[in-house]
C-alpha cells in the first residue's frame, strides 16, 4: 500500500516547503482519481503568512472558499472548522505548522486520505511522524523513507497479544468508551503495567496506530491509563485480582 504520510524536515518560515507540499499534493491528485481535493490545514484563520507571501493576499481570500490551482481544488480550512464533512477518503490535507496531537485529530478524519506535514518546531511532530513511519519529502519531491530513524520500537510480543486481544473483543468504532470495554482495557492495562519491565505509552499507542488500525483518539484513551500508572497513580475500575492469569496467556499465545 502506498505510504499516506509524509513530512519535510523543516521548521519555521519556510516558505517553499508549502510551494512544495501543493506541487507534491497536486501530482498524489492527479495520480489518484479517488483523489479530488487539497486542503491547506491551518491553525487559525490569521496563520496563513507563508501563503500570502507565496500566493498573495486576494489568491489566499479565495482558497478559504475553495479555488484551483494547477486544475485542483485547493481549499483552506482551520483545525477548528475542519472534519464536519464525512465523505469516502478523498483529500489531501497539509497540515501546516501543527503539532502532534493536532495531526493525529486530522487523521482520523473520515475524508482525509493522505496527510502532509510541514511543522513549525519540529519536535512538536516528532510523536506523529514516529508513530505513522512517515516519510521524508525532499527539497526535490522525491520520497526518502525513513523507517530506520523516524519510528517508535515494537512493542515486546506479549504487550502486542495482549493489544490484539483486546482489539478483537471490544467495539472498534467507539474504541474502549463502553463501560465493558473500559474495564476490560483497564484490567489489560494494569496486567501489563505490573508484569511488563516497562510499558511506554508513546511504542503501545504507535503500535496501536500504525499495526492493528486503531484512530488516534481512541490510542490516546490507552495512552491516558498508561501514563496514570506511570506517574504513580491510580484509576479506578477494571479488575486487581487475577491479573497474572491474563498475563500468563498472553505469554503462552
């Protein structure tokens, strides 16, 4: 499958890595005809400089209602607008200058397909591109993947059957918010938290993300149970008694 995640290594005013982005997103567009749209993603409505210097004022006004660009619609849209349109994946989003958590907001948008990242201080994307193997643009469009540095490590194979049961066995279109759900993800949780040697929340929810499909907002539900025990506290629900045996099996399988 063709990668649907890129970013450029790049920070702050840097123009022509969002000249590139639409030249690199116009040419996914044309290649793809399940493809039809290009959305500049942006943080608010006054965060568009690099388009104006590059694009000028009048040409940016119109791409906030839509225009075409080298035959493609190209459409601006800010991340609190963004996601009330529930179409098949048919977009190209380039996120500009946000961070990780707003990234992964976007990705689990039903109508985007590919995204793009151009980050404005780049180890605020760090957790995004290791997550999702994101690939490198370079200055020339080409693709450099990166799979060797820019990825979180496996999860041990016990940590990962434990996940992949879990999966199998509660709702995937509303993750681990059902009352069941969330105790059983409890109960995993703690069961790993007290026989793995360590459990990081950044290799499970990329694990998560990446390898079993679960949207990001439904990893960060797990994040938030690991790094409550990590910090020493505790939450509420779920089973404490027993959680050897759920460890045992995991370990068997």
């Amino acid at each position: 499958m063709a990668n649907k995640y890129y970013f450029f290594d790049t920070q702050g005013n840097d123009d022509e890595s969002y000249d590139r982005a639409l030249n690199f997103a116009v040419k996914l567009v044309k290649g793809d005809p399940a493809l039809n749209k290009i959305i500049f993603l942006v943080p608010t409505k006054n965060n568009i400089g690099w388009l104006d210097r590059l694009y000028g004022e009048q040409t940016v006004k119109k791409m906030f209602n839509g225009a075409s660009y080298a035959g493609v619609n190209v459409k601006i849209e800010t991340i609190r607008t963004y996601g009330k349109n529930y179409s098949n994946p048919s977009e190209v989003v380039i996120c500009c200058g946000l961070n990780s958590e707003e990234i992964f907001k976007a990705q689990d948008y039903r109508q985007v397909d590919t995204l793009i990242a151009i980050p404005w201080v780049k180890e605020n994307t760090e957790s995004w591109i290791k997550t999702t193997k994101a690939a490198k643009i370079n200055d020339d469009l080409t693709v450099e993947n990166e799979k060797n540095t820019n990825i979180h490590p496996e999860p041990s194979e016990i940590v990962k059957n434990a996940f992949k049961e879990l999966w199998g066995s509660i709702n995937k279109a509303t993750g681990i918010t059902h009352p069941i759900d969330n105790a059983k993800a409890k109960t995993y949780v703690r069961a790993l938290y007290k026989y793995e040697p360590q459990l990081n929340a950044d290799i499970v929810c990329s694990y998560l993300i990446r390898e079993l499909g679960w949207q990001a907002r439904h990893a960060d539900d797990i994040r938030k149970l690991i790094d409550t025990l990590n910090n020493d506290k505790f939450y509420q629900g779920g089973e404490r008694t027993g959680l050897q045996n759920h460890y045992k099996r995991w370990k068997n399988k």
